[in-house]
C-alpha cells in the first residue's frame, strides 16, 4: 500500500515553521509518521510546497535508501489540502492508498488499529482532543454501513472527529478533480464531503493536530505519559515513581537519548552505594531517587520510537549491577561497625541472591516461554518484592538507619518472591502451553 | 496431508511383540511417529492386523481427541507391506500423503526435512544403519530427476537406501491393486519398484529400522547421543560431563522422566554444599557429579520427546539455587576457619553475583532478542566461565582444599565473564537487528 502524507500546510499559526519537521518529544513528526507507518507501506508520496527545499533534504540525508519514496511538488499550497491531494494522484495509481496529513502525531496504537480499516478513520470517544479546534463528521448509517454525511470544523450536532487519517482509493482523486474544476480553494472536507466515504472507528487512542505551539507540548506530555509500559511495574512504581519520572522525561526527551538516561540511572544508582559509607540515610534517599531515574530511559525509548531490544538489555544487567554494589556496601557498612558475624554473611548472601534471582525467574521466563511471565500467570503481579518496592523499603531502613534489618528484609521478601513465583508458575504450567 | 502407517508386521524377529508398541528411549515408537509428524498431518491412517485389538486400544486410551486418526483392518497381514498399503487407500483420497513403517524410528530432523519433499526419501549417506539389512535403492535420472530404477534388499549396485518414509499419492495405490492382482504376497518394494516414484534425498539424518532386540539398544544409544543440545555447552561439558552423563542417560531414560532427572541433580547439588562442612574435597567431587547430571534432564527430554519450557525454566532456576547454596556453604566454611574478614565478604559477594549473571546475561538476551546469544554472538562461545567450567574449578580448589581461592577465581571468572559478555553483545549490537 502506498502511503500519501499531505505537507504543503504553511504553519501560519506556528509562525511560518514547517510543521512535519517540528521535534515533538525527541522525533520529528515526519520521522514519526514514516516510522509507524514503514511496516505496512511499500512507497511513501510527499506533497510539498514547490519552494520548500527542507524536506527534500531532509528525506534524501536521512531516509534514502531506507524507504522508497517520491516527492510532488505543489506549486499553489494555498489552494488547500483538497488540491494538494489532487497533486498525488499521477504517482498513486488506482490502488488502496492511505492518505494522512504531515502534521498529525499517532501513536503506534492508534496506526495498528488504522491501517486495517477503510474510509475515514473517526474518532468517536476523542481523549486527547480539543474538540473545538477539531473537524467534525456527521455519520450517516447506510446498507453499506457507516458513511459520511457531513463534516467541517462548525458542525454543531456530529458523531465522530475526523482523525486525519484515510484509506482510500481512485474515487478520492476523481472527486478532488471535479470539485477543483469549480473552485480555487479545495480544502480535503470538500473532496471528503462530496466523496461520503465509509467511516471506521478507532476511538480513545492518541492522535494530535499540530496547529500551535501550545499543540506541540500538549504532544509531548501526552507521549511520554503514554510511554509507560505498566506491566511488570509494581506499586511504589506505579504510585510513585512513574508520577516523577514522567514529569523529568518531559523536559528530558528532547534533549536526551535513552541509552544516556539508562547511563545516568546507573551512575546515579553506583554514587548512592558509595554514600552508603559516608551516610546511609542519604545513599537511601539517593537509591530511591535513581530508581525513579530508572524509569526515564524506557518512557523516553518508547515516546520519542526509540526503543530497542539492545537498550532493554543493557538496562536490565546495569539495574543488577546497581542492587549488588548497594547490598554490598551496606554489607561492608556493617562490618564496619564490627556488627558482622556468621549470621550476617547468610542473610548478605541471601539477599543478594534473592535481589538477583526475582529477576532471573521471570527474565528465563520471557526466554523460555517467548512471553512475559505477568501476562501469563497474572498472579504474579500481586506478589511484593519487584525492585522498585525493594528499593523503597531499603530507602526507609537506610533513613532509619537499620543497615542489618535492611538485609534481613530484603532477603526475607526477594526470596518469598522468588519461591512464590516458583509455586505459581508451577501450578499453572498446564495453562502455559509449549 | 494424511500419513499413512503401515503397522501390520509379526514382529517375527521381536518374539512377536508388536514392534509399533515397543518403547524405545522412554517413548513407544507409535507416539514418536505420531509426535513427529503431527505437526504436518491432519489424519493418520493405522493399518494394523485384523486380530490386534492392542494398537486399538492403546490409541483410543491415548490418542483420542488429541489426533485425528482411522484404524484399517488388515485381514491377510501376510501377504506383505505393499498389500497393506492398498487396504488404506479407501480412506487416504486422491491427495499426496505421507507413508511411513510402524516399526521405523526417526529423528525430528529427518521429519523436519523429509516432509517438505516427494516421493521415495533416500538416504545417500547412511550414518546410523546396518547397510546390509537395509533396502536399497538403485536411483536412474531422467527428464523429472531422480527416479527409483530398482529396490531390494539385495541389490549389489546402489544408490541409496530405503529410508520407510515416502511421500506419494494415488498412483501408488493403482500399482499396489495391479500388483495384488498378479501375486499373493506383495511387498512395498514390488509397488515402488513398478512405480518408479521420484527420489528425494535425506541424508545422514536418524532413521533406524526395529527388526530385532539388538536393534532397540542401538536405537536407544543414538537417540540419547544426539540429544546433545551442544550451543552453550562449554568446554568441560563438551569433552566430560556429556561423555558420562549420555552414559547415564542411556540406562535410565526408559524409567525416569526429565523433571525426575532434574530433581536427583537438584538434590545431589544441595547435598554437596551441605557436604562442605565435613569433607570438602568430597564435597566438591559431588558437586562435579551433580554438574554431570545437570545434563540428564535434558538428554532424556529431548531422546523420548518430552522437551518442556516449563522443564527447562525450572531447571535453570534450580541451577541457580545449587550454586547460591555451594559458594554460601564455602564462604561459611571460610568463616568457621576464622579466615573471614572485609576482603573475604567482597570476594563472596563478588564470587556469587557473578555467577548468576554469566547466566542472566545470556538469560535476558534470549528474554529480549528471543534468539540465543550464544547463536548471535559466536564469540561468546570462546569466554570461559559457563557453569560447567565453573564447578570444575571450583571441584579441583575444593581438592586441592583452597575455599578462598575458590572464591577469588570464581569472583573474578565470572565477572570477567560478564563484562566480555556485555562488551561482545555492545559491539555486535548493530548487526543483531530490532
């Protein structure tokens, strides 16, 4: 399927920027769209302004060779974006095609659902929507199903938000052709109006309209909040640390890759076991606060489409890392204040085997099983002791300055998980299948 | 596809046991056929003796719902394999099917590839047969290929061997009838040789022909030989452990089950550390014993066809436990020797993290990637300090009664192991794909 992507628009109230290469949390919106869209399309169609050298550019630095494309120029943007699709329709054939703007932002859920349906693509439960800016559709059921009946921006009674998004085929340039033969200025609700294409429904997922800057903000603090991949995520995680995180990659996620925040939140995690022998309840403090860290490098991969299974993995042995040299240096710590004895090795030696292995279980898991172990056996996800509630409770025995109670704890409750999980996906291993 | 067993044989050779029934490495030969070709087979076809009500029963017992199958009934069993043949041919249609011998064992390789082709399969390098018992083949290329010229059992010119395992269609019934028309007994190879069917190779794959006890006892060697699953193998289980625990393996994989095997190795690990604290020289011999049964699991999992994920999950977590509980028990020992201080509590610590994570790197890659490291990453290979080589060591300083130095090279070796691990993983992580 050929894909048309309409980027002529002037960005008036943006102050004349070209929209489609704005940054919107550590992405151009053009590279976002190419990159969501890349899996189910075979050429990408830009439309651009005949002056506008900076796409062109842009496109040949950084995607030749990577996707198949074709840029047509538009001599009279200012004839609306009905016109502009007009201009697309010598390169498109008479196949399928979607058609979606330059300025739009989708989120990957969103474009999964989209590209399997057909017509205009409607939102009808709008989440993230100022619904005043946006173009409305009014829904006509026929024996054919939903079709469009009307749509424009002052609609007063509608049934749906147009999206921006389109599967459509010929009959789209035909209609264009003809409404463009009686007027100067096309805009796509007049083809789209006269064409009454089916309308599909993708409703509640993400997807923005780039108008101001405001827009653009609003965007990023939308993607990086739905970045939060919750599975595997426990309490303090989910209560606490996820509300900080969040807040920090916002302002982070332009300037920073992923791999540089897994680094930090490593760094940071390294210093706090350093603290320990100068200041526990301060090498606590400083723990939990690089356990908040720990979430940025995933939020930020995930929003700016920068995830990879490499940047997974290294996160995941420096977290190890992180756990053992603080179980360490506690351990030390307590030597130092000669309160260590045969007992103490035990439980030092515990909890650094239950640290470890908590993760271990459900890691061999995901290898073994090629599925993630809370989706599986979702009894899992109410057993404590994932490391963002270790690290927690470490944090308050360190500003309690209880460095023995702390091991005793740790190896008690990283271990109760281990062996419970144990039980649980030994119980349920008939329901697993091979 | 139908498969098409012919299970009609007296077993003339065997006492007269029903060779289909007869189990060989842990599995009755009838559910290795039915195991490995289930996969690709919407219904079987037993043709089995009038008066054999025990293939019957045992299908019904142990098949039922879980396959699709037929019984034929074969009232004149002696007039031979290719009159057996033709009494399927009222339920097998006009597609291809695949025929096969209910006394012939093969690998899940020889399946794997077999399946995909047509006609006679031909092994043109036999690796594990008795050429002299077997049928062979004298091939003849033609316009088509390669085509069956002659077959027997006495042929003195031959291009390859009869594997039992074709891939034919309706064609091959005509030639039974018209050859059952002409003689009383018919074999297969009086059908194949007038058929003159195509000639697909397989070669040096398992494929063995049950006809006498003998042939049973070499089965059961080879099927537990090849089940070496060798990637992550290292170096003292390639040229030690696997040479003794295949050994073991071959005695008991008719009486045990895999997770059975895993338990005995569970517990003769545990049974080591404990062991520490009176002899630690014997202690660490146990320890190397429990390291050579580690692989039994496996072995006998994968001869009789009863490899699990959930098998191998808890495998790898117990592994886990037996080293945690050695380096503990060692570490103790060390104390009870007053030889413990501050370096001796980073040397433990340092000796047990690691020792998890050689196997959690390797762990959360396969999580993350879903591809082995030790496959995408050949160097990998080459790092020392996989568990096997490990408790080698760790078995001679226990000999050699050195605990702190057990600890210190175990320490090191595998952290060293971890690093390289991550530096080889970070420099190959272009080439290892999203």
């Amino acid at each position: 399927m050929k894909a048309v992507i309409l980027a002529s628009g002037q960005g008036s109230r943006m102050g004349y920027k070209l929209k489609p290469m704005l940054k919107v949390a550590g992405r151009k919106i053009i590279d976002r769209t190419i990159i969501l869209l890349k899996p189910y399309v075979n050429e990408f169609v830009f439309v651009i302004r005949k002056d506008c050298r900076e796409i062109e550019e842009y496109l040949e630095r950084h995607w030749k060779g990577l996707i198949k494309y074709k840029i047509v120029k538009n001599p009279e943007p200012e004839r609306g974006n009905g016109y502009t699709l007009l201009l697309a329709s010598e390169v498109v054939g008479k196949d399928e095609f979607i058609l979606t703007m330059g300025d739009h932002i989708y989120s990957k859920n969103f474009v999964e659902k989209a590209v399997k349906l057909k017509g205009l693509i409607g939102d009808f439960n709008p989440k993230y929507i100022d619904v005043s800016e946006a173009t409305k559709v009014r829904v006509e059921i026929g024996k054919t199903g939903k079709r469009v009946k009307d749509i424009g921006k002052k609609l007063k009674t509608f049934d749906c938000l147009d999206t921006g998004f389109f599967i459509l085929d010929n009959k789209a340039f035909e209609v264009a052709r003809r409404v463009a033969e009686r007027k100067k200025i096309v805009e796509l609700s007049d083809v789209i109006r006269e064409l009454k294409p089916e309308v599909s429904e993708v409703s509640g997922e993400l997807w923005i309209d780039i108008d101001t800057p405001d827009d653009l903000k609003v965007a990023r603090k939308l993607l990086v909040r739905l970045s939060i991949k919750s599975i595997g995520d426990g309490y303090i995680s989910r209560h606490l640390n996820r509300k900080i995180s969040t807040k920090i990659s916002e302002y982070l996620v332009d300037y920073i890759t992923p791999n540089q925040a897994t680094m930090i939140a490593f760094f940071v995690g390294l210093l706090s076991s350093l603290l320990v022998f100068f200041n526990l309840p301060a090498a606590g403090i400083l723990y939990q606060f690089s356990s908040i860290l720990d979430g940025i490098d995933g939020e930020i991969a995930r929003a700016s489409l920068r995830t990879s299974k490499f940047g997974e993995w290294v996160d995941s042995i420096l977290d190890r890392y992180v756990d053992f040299f603080f179980l360490l240096s506690v351990s030390l710590y307590l030597i130092k204040q000669n309160m260590f004895l045969t007992a103490e090795l035990i439980i030092a030696m515990f909890a650094l085997f239950g640290s470890i292995m908590v993760s271990y279980s459900t890691e061999k898991f995901k290898a073994s099983y090629s599925r993630s172990a809370y989706e599986c056996v979702s009894s899992l996800r109410y057993i404590p002791g994932k490391r963002d509630e270790r690290i927690f409770l470490e944090t308050l025995l360190c500003i309690l300055n209880r460095p023995l109670m702390l091991l005793v704890l740790i190896g008690v409750l990283s271990n109760i998980k281990v062996i419970a999980t144990f039980v649980a996906i030994t119980v349920n291993r008939c329901t697993l299948g091979e």
